[in-house]
C-alpha cells in the first residue's frame, strides 16, 4: 500500500488536475495510514505554481478536499483555513465554506482574521440585506469580543450607510459614542432615535439630546428640546435642569425663561418664577451694537415695563424682598444717568449683594445713555475701579480707561485720571510699549511743569533702557531740556543718546552746555571730548584746534593736549 500510495503521490506530481488520481490517493493514503503524505501533496499543489494553470473547478474541488483532509481526517482544522479561503476567493457565494471557516476562527479566537473574512465577505455581497446582517455580526464581534468600540462604530456607520433609519444600529451607536465620549456625532444618533421614539423614551431622549446640544454649545437645538419637554409634562425634572443651565446662555436665555416662566406658575413657586422673570427682562436689554428698527424696540420696552411691573408686584406682595430692589436700581440708572445718588445706592446695594459685575455692567449701560462726555467719563471710572478692585478683572478695567480716553481726547480733567490708572497698570503688568504710550499722552495733557518734566524723565528712560528706542528717547529728553534748559539730568542723557545715535553735532552742542555748567577737571573732561568730536567724528580741524587751545589756556600746559594740536 505505501509503495502504491507513493507512486499516486508522484502521478499527482505530474499531473495535478486528475481527480481519478486524487481520488485513489484518498483510498490510498486512508488505507495505508498515511493521510499527512496526501495532506503534504494538496499543500505542494494548491501553494506553488502548479495551482495557476489548473481551472478554478479543479481548484475549488482540490482546496475542498485539502480542508475536509485537515478538519475531519487530521483533526486539525486551522490547517483547513488557508484551503476555505481558497474556496471563498473562487466562490464568494460559497456559504458552506464560509459558515466553516467563521466556525474555525471562532473556536481558535483568532479575531482579527475573522474580522477579515467578514470585512471581505460584506464587500463582495450585493444583497443589502445580507450585508446589513453580516455588519451586525462583525459590528457585535467587534464591540463584545474584540472590545474595540471605534471599529464597532465604524460597521453601525457602514450599516445607516444602508439604512438611515436602522434601529439596532442606531442604539448600538448611542451605546458606542457615549463610551468614547465622541458627543458630537453622539448628538446627531440621538436625535435621529428621536424620529422613531414615543412616550416616555421619546422624552428620555429629547432630554440627552438637550443635555448633549449644551454640551456642544448649540444653545438654540438644546431650547427647542426643552421647550417641547416643558410643554408636554411641566413636572419634568430634567428638562427643567437643562433650562436652567441655559439661562446663562445670553441668545436664547429669554426663551428658556419663558418656558420655566409658565413652570413655576403652574407650580405656584414665586421666588423662582420672579427669577426667570428677571432673566426674561435682562434679555430683552438691546444688546451692545444691536441695531433695532423703532417699533421692535417699542415693543421689547414694552414687554420690559410690563415683566418689571409684575416683579415689583411679586417681590413686594408675596416675597417681602427688600433685596430685590438691587434689579430695580440696575433696570432704573440707565435711564436716568445724571442721577447720582441712585447710581450710588446701585453701587452699595451690589456691594453688599456681592454683585459687582452686574453692578458694572449696569453702570457701563448707564454710560452709554449719558449724553455729555464729562458724565460718560465720571460713571465708567466707576466702572473700571469696580473691575479692577473688586473684580479684579485688570483686562476689563483697562478696556474700560482707554474708552474715557477716546471721549474727549482733548479735556484733560477727563483723559488725565484714566491715564494715570492705566499707567499703574501697565507698571504692575510690565507692559513697557503701552505704558510708554499713555506716559506721552499725560505729558500732552499735564498743566503742572514739574510734573511734565518727571513724566518725560520717565519716557526717556523707559524708551532708552526697556524699549531700545534711542529715537524716542532722544525725543523725550529734548523735551525736558526745553522746559529746563539746564537741567543736568537731561543734558548728560543726552550726551550718552547722541553718542550711541552718532549724532555729533547735536552731541557738541550739549557737551558745551555740560561744560558750561561744569568745573574743575569735569569741565576739563568735557571739552576734551569736545575737541575730540570735532576732530575725530566731524573733521572740524579749526574748532577743535580752538577747543584743544582753551583747555590749554584754561588748565595749563599738558603734552596730550599738544600732541593733539600737533596733529592738527
């Protein structure tokens, strides 16, 4: 039997495609107890060369054998899949050796190939429906066995590809983008659920969906949601969290009050329906640049006379709020802005309240009404000062000062108190180029001459040792020499910025004031350096042989100064 089984063997060598010859070597290799030597032919056959001139009938029928050799007779039927694959590579169709092969896989827990065979499989298949399933299958593998929540998503996507409205997949999706945390296209799946749920899933989901939408800064789709909630059940706890939340979203926080308006009315709970009353009101304030024609804005003032007036009636009648009156002060100094007092009692009434940005906001909108540029200034400092002390916001209270600076560039009593503010800000800050800045615009405004000249001081150091602006710096110390032409301090500045500038001529005509006002070897100093500039940087030989000559006649003889003429 081995003898005939080998010769089989050799036969098959030569010629592959005779299943007479395959089919005696199945006899033969089962009788002889040598099916491996089969299993070892098969292999040679399928895996060379040999396979690429046999027809794909032979081929199909040949790998079919190999993987019932190695699954039934051989027990081994990992060595089956190479040859099932075979099958399906030939006949995509071929359910029998796909169920198998998926069975295999399976057993062996060789996951990322069976991922693969249902990856191919769904890619061949024209039936949808077929294709659905089998993307669930791998979609399931993926998510519980895999445990790779993006790929299951992937296949849920492919499978809404096919079928927008498919619920499985649609709750599949929700469950997956909650666990990797992906909200955005998590808000888009459940507000597709939304379009097939009822009752009270349908009112779970509205609520996730409202959540989700805030979440994603999308406060108009997260109002919506909140807005039918309430309408259907005012009890609904979550939806009336979700509303609150977005009361502090300034676009559609009317609307939110609005709805929890008709909530706690309902609920008879006063001090929250006063609350969102007030909400209501501050959203219909025009808002800062809002351009609003003449009867839409009747009518919000309207509708924000009548909410005050049902406030005031609530906080006085059934609350007993004297606190209250805080949002009366804040809705009545805008329109009253050369009222004081009232502005005073709004400031210590928030002082106390703890609510000193609604406070300042309230005084910028006073501002704002003010006609006349000397109220405008004196109320925003009022405002900055609570931004920078009791705030302690420095960026508002700073954009606060620079708009008094911009109502009457010209009036100092006005300009002067906000520069200085800022002044001390940019110090704290170290901002050099902006403090240089309102440091000028002082020096522009500053009556007091003293005062002038220690402001330029302080430009010309800070443009020459910080900002590397020899230019300005020149420019500032000039300044101060024309309001004190002797003053030492500017004339030695000078001397050292008109050096680094290269600028001679101006440098002696300083170095001759600062020798003016010298003595003793100072002086001296300084007129030699004198006629050195004139011979050395401007080539003056006859001023600065008249330079060299004084210090002669001044000091005495001296065999530097000679030697110098003598080059002369």
């Amino acid at each position: 039997l081995g003898a005939a089984l080998g010769a089989i063997l050799e036969a098959l060598g030569s010629h592959p495609g005779e299943l007479g010859l395959w089919d005696r070597g199945d006899r033969l290799g089962s009788l002889a107890g040598r099916p491996t030597e089969l299993a070892e032919r098969y292999r040679e056959t399928l895996r060379s060369s040999v396979a690429e001139g046999l027809e794909p009938e032979i081929l199909r029928e040949l790998a079919g054998r190999a993987a019932r050799l190695h699954d039934s007779v051989l027990g081994d039927s990992l060595g089956a899949v190479p040859y099932l694959e075979m099958i399906l590579g030939l006949d995509p169709d071929d359910e029998q050796a796909f169920g198998r092969l998926k069975e295999i896989l399976t057993g062996a827990e060789r996951w990322g190939e069976l991922e693969s065979l249902y990856e191919r499989a769904t890619e061949r298949l024209d039936d949808e429906a077929r294709r659905i399933e089998m993307l669930a299958e791998v979609a399931l593998i993926a998510e519980e066995i895999i445990d790779d929540a993006a790929k299951a998503a992937g296949y849920h996507e492919r499978i809404l590809r096919l079928d927008p409205a498919h619920a499985a997949s649609l709750e599949a999706l929700d469950r997956l983008y909650s666990r990797l945390g992906r909200s955005e296209r998590l808000s888009e799946i459940v507000e597709l659920r939304l379009e097939g749920a009822s009752g009270e899933a349908l009112s779970e989901l509205r609520v996730r969906a409202a959540r989700l939408a805030l979440e994603l800064h999308q406060p108009e789709r997260a109002v919506g949601h909140v807005e039918s909630l309430l309408l259907d059940d005012p009890n609904d706890t979550e939806a009336r969290e979700v509303a609150e939340l977005l009361l502090e979203v300034g676009n559609v926080k009317g609307r939110a009050a609005r709805a929890l308006e008709t909530v706690y009315e309902l609920r008879d709970e006063t001090r929250d329906l006063v609350r969102v009353l007030c909400v209501r009101v501050d959203s219909l304030r025009p808002e800062e640049g809002e351009d609003l024609d003449e009867e839409l804005q009747r009518q919000r003032e309207d509708e924000r006379r009548e909410l005050l007036r049902r406030i005031a009636t609530l906080r006085n009648e059934r609350l007993h709020d004297d606190e209250g009156s805080f949002e009366v002060f804040a809705e009545l100094a805008p329109l009253d802005p050369l009222d004081a007092e009232l502005r005073e009692r709004l400031v210590e009434s928030g002082r106390r309240l703890g609510r000193y940005a609604r406070t300042a906001e309230v005084l910028v909108a006073t501002a704002d009404a003010a006609e006349e540029a000397p109220l405008k200034g004196e109320i925003l400092m009022q405002v900055a000062s609570l931004q920078q002390e009791a705030l302690g916001d420095i960026t508002a209270a700073e954009g606060t000062y620079r708009r008094v600076l911009g109502l009457d560039p010209e009036d100092a009593d006005l300009v002067l108190p906000a520069a200085r503010a800022l002044e001390a800000i940019y110090v704290g800050s170290n901002r050099p180029e902006e403090l240089a800045d309102v440091l000028r615009l002082q020096v522009a405004l500053e009556s007091d001459g003293e005062r002038r000249g220690e402001l330029l001081a302080r430009i010309g150091e800070l443009s020459a040792e910080v900002l590397g602006d020899t230019e300005g710096a020149i420019a500032a110390w000039e300044a101060r020499l024309e309001e004190t032409p002797d003053e030492p301090e500017a004339l030695a500045a000078l001397d050292d910025l008109y050096t680094r500038a290269g600028r001679w001529e101006q440098l002696v005509g300083v170095l001759e004031r600062r020798r003016d006002l010298a003595s003793g070897e100072e002086r001296r100093a300084l007129l030699l350096r004198q006629a050195e500039v004139q011979r050395d940087r401007l080539e003056q030989k006859s001023a600065a042989v008249e330079t060299f000559q004084s210090i002669v006649d001044e000091f005495g003889p001296a065999a530097e100064i000679y030697q110098s003429l003598e080059g002369l």
